[in-house]
C-alpha cells in the first residue's frame, strides 16, 4: 500500500513480552497499521539496530519550572519544605514572558524525548500577562503562552497534549487568589474556551483535555461548571491530589473528608480522571479511585525533591489502578530514572526488594511498571492507544546493545538492566510518528535557553 512505512526488529516488546523479528508498519499519517512478530525480514523493511521499545508519556508536566532547577537547593534558615519552594517557584512563574517560555520549553521538550518520552502532559496553569491584574497589558490572544508551549512541541517534534487549568483560590475558605499567583487565574468557562480553541486549532500532535489546579485552588462550583461544561466529552480531566499532608488535613478541617475520599463521594470519578500525586491516600480511598476506573500519575523525582512522601505503590497496583509518571518540576527528565525510584522508594520504605513485581504473573518489577506506564500514559494523555499496537501513533525506541548497561546480557533481562542497571539512556534511537528525531537538539535552543535563564536570574546567583 502507498504511503506506508516498514521496519523490522530483531527484538521488540509487544504485549508485555519480548518477542522475535518482528515486522512493524506504520501508515502515512504515522500511525500503526500492523505489529507482526516471527516474520523473516522482508525486502522493502528497513532494519533496525537493535531491540525495540514503546517510548512513554509524560503524564505530568510544568514546563515553565525547568528554569527553575538547580535553583532551590540550598537552605539558609529555618525548615524548608514544598510550600517554600513554591514561594520560591513563584518568581519565576510571576516573570516568564511568552518568548522566554517557548526558550525554555523548547530546551525541556528536547531533553524529554532523549530521556524516552514522545508525549507530554502540559499541566498548563501560567495563563495571563505578568501585570495585567494590577492594571497592565493583557495579551493579545489570551492563549499566548500555551502557543508557546505548541510551538515548543512542534519545533522539537514531540506530542503535547495541553491541559489548561482551572485554578480561582488560594486556598480552602479563600475567596481569591493571593498577589503572586494572578498570573494562574482561570474558571471552568475560560478553561473549556481554551481547550476547545486548542482542540479546534488542528496542531501537529497536539490534542487538549482540562485540569483543576487541586481543591484547594478550585471550588465545589469551579468543579460542577467544568464537568457541565465539558458533558460526556471523551478527554483527560486531571488534577493534584493529596500531595501534602497539609493539604490533607485543611481539606479534612473544611470538608470533614480527606482530599480523595471527598472527590469519591462526589460522584465524579471516571476514567477521565487523572489524579497526580496521590500520594497520600489510605486504603479506602484507593479501593474508590479503583471503582471509579480513574487513573493516577505519580512524580518521584520530584516528590521525593519537594518532600512530600512515599505513596502506597503495592496497593495501587494490586488494585490495577491505572498508572503513570510525570516529571512535573522536571528536576529529573527520563522515565529510566522515574521508574527506578518508583520502585527504589518502596524498597527504602519497606525494606525489601521487588515490591513491583508480581510472581506467578509478572516477576519483573520493571517490566510490571513500564507496562502499567505503557497502557496508563495513553489515558492520561487523552489517546486511543499505545505502546507497540496497532492504531497507536508509531512512537518507539531502539535499544543500544552496545551500551555498557546492556552489553552482553541475555534478552529476557533488557528491560530489568535499563531500569535498574543503566545512567541515562541506553538507547541508539527514539521515534515519533514514524520519523526519528534528532538525538540532540540544534544549538539554537540551547542558546536560546541560554538567553532567558539569563534573563530571567540576572543578579539572582547564590551567594
């Protein structure tokens, strides 16, 4: 058939296994047409180099916070804790321009594809104008910084999907925001408004859903205009969850519920329903998110920077819960070294070793979470499938055998050695839509990052 593309593997992971020779297909417009194992390479297909991987999604991101790393890492006084950082945070959320945001996303989504990811969740709550609340220069096109994020994508070539945020309050009992989060401002209407005008703009591998910044920064109100607004639309719906135990008990002091178990209560939860973080949350409130079919996203990197604790993995897998990972405050850029902490934070906790795993079914704790990772990635980032299947955008990775980590171990401990054994990224290759795309970014972004981290920290520099 025209327009279709062929390649053949010598290992690829296809359902949860490795399989042999494999033929993949992709059509014209990058998608899957056909995953074919046990088939002698054919003359039109291209070989591949080595073993084949899906990438991941990054179900969580705030791209406007790569500035920031490396820069709240020191202590002078008192206790330092997530909500100083996110003081500290504000500052630069307060100044980025819609210029100095594409620089720094553009350097971010590069960064991100050669940590393995093809698809990335914006968590998108840096809407207006710096100053236009006290009176400034709105933009033009209220959606200036989410263009610049799109733009971002498109230049690197990594799928974005663009969650705008619903965020009204400072708080539980708060009736506005506070001075230095204007910039955050939107409700339900102009959250809807500007998934639709994403939706409807016909972008490259972009696609929209909707998100409220967490309950304490969207009301009851907030919550019942987004649902109506956005009816039995099929879109990813995400939110931050019990991530602070402060959160946890103010949520219980104004509701007389903790944070998940008040949103199961509701009646909302489907599986639209991302919830980030998580972490926090007891048995009973896991057993709920498991009946509704909601999905979770966990960050470790940046939980375990910011502090905020440990969640009950075994559970949340015993219970088949939906599950992804982002990079969030992008302090880490590499689902390698999400998926290692994932599963080395439960090692430290309880003392043991494989807590992911599942004998008699799965064995490998990697395998068990990159695969629950493959299927969980899809929902969150509002897609139909992925991973190596067909009708899923052709997005892969071909390992490098010749890679210290891999070189000289049998087939069936690859994936064990990439998660566990491996700095970086052990891979030759990544692909999206059938294209692969350049293993390091053109200079010019780097630059340009450059630029506006210079901008944006001139005179700040640690003493």
């Amino acid at each position: 058939m025209p327009g279709l593309k062929r390649w053949h593997a010598p290992l690829a992971w296809v359902g949860g296994r490795w399989a042999r020779d494999v033929l993949l297909v992709a059509d014209a417009q990058g998608h899957w047409a056909e995953i074919t194992p046990g088939v002698p390479q054919p003359a039109e297909a291209e070989r591949l180099g080595g073993p084949v991987i899906p990438s991941l999604v990054n179900a969580h991101s705030h791209a406007f916070q790569r500035a920031f790393v490396g820069l709240a890492e020191r202590r002078e006084a008192g206790q330092d804790d997530f909500w100083s950082w996110r003081d500290r945070m504000y500052a630069l959320a307060l100044r980025i321009s819609p210029e100095q945001l594409r620089a720094v996303a553009t350097q971010l989504y590069a960064e991100l594809l050669r940590g393995g990811y093809t698809q990335v969740c914006e968590f998108h709550y840096v809407h207006h104008a710096a100053h236009a609340a006290q009176g400034g220069q709105p933009f033009e096109d209220e959606l200036d910084m989410a263009w610049a994020l799109a733009a971002a994508a498109e230049e690197v070539g990594i799928g974005l999907t663009l969650l705008p945020v619903v965020y009204t309050r400072s708080g539980f009992g708060a009736t506005g925001l506070r001075p230095d989060q204007h910039r955050f401002r939107a409700d339900a209407a102009w959250a809807w408004r500007a998934c639709q005008r994403i939706g409807a703009a016909g972008l490259p591998r972009v696609n929209a859903g909707v998100a409220l910044h967490s309950l304490r920064g969207a009301s009851t109100d907030d919550i019942e205009q987004l649902l109506s607004a956005v009816g039995h639309a099929d879109l990813p719906l995400h939110i931050h969850v019990a991530e602070q135990t402060a959160e946890v008990d103010d949520c219980l002091q104004a509701t007389g519920c903790r944070p998940i178990e008040w949103l199961a209560q509701q009646g909302w939860l489907d599986a639209r329903w991302q919830l980030v973080h998580a972490t926090h949350a007891e048995p009973a409130e896991i057993d709920a998110v498991a009946r509704a079919g909601a999905g979770i996203v966990i960050c470790p990197g940046t939980e375990a920077n910011l502090g905020d604790g440990l969640c009950d993995l075994p559970r949340w897998l015993q219970h088949g819960v939906p599950l992804t990972v982002g990079s969030d405050s992008q302090v880490t850029r590499g689902w390698v070294e999400e998926l290692r902490w994932l599963e080395y934070g439960q090692r430290l906790s309880l003392r043991q070793r494989n807590v992911s795993a599942a004998p008699g079914s799965q064995p490998s704790s990697a395998a068990r979470l990159f695969d629950a990772a493959v299927a969980g990635g899809a929902r969150a980032a509002g897609l139909a499938g992925w991973g190596l299947q067909a009708g899923a955008r052709a997005d892969f990775i071909v390992l490098n055998r010749e890679a210290d980590s891999l070189r000289g171990l049998p087939d069936a401990a690859l994936l064990d050695a990439v998660v566990f054994g491996s700095n970086g990224s052990p891979w030759q290759s990544v692909w999206v839509a059938g294209r692969a795309r350049p293993w390091r970014a053109p200079q010019r972004v780097g630059e340009a990052f450059e630029a506006a981290m210079q901008a944006l920290w001139a005179g700040a520099e640690p003493r």
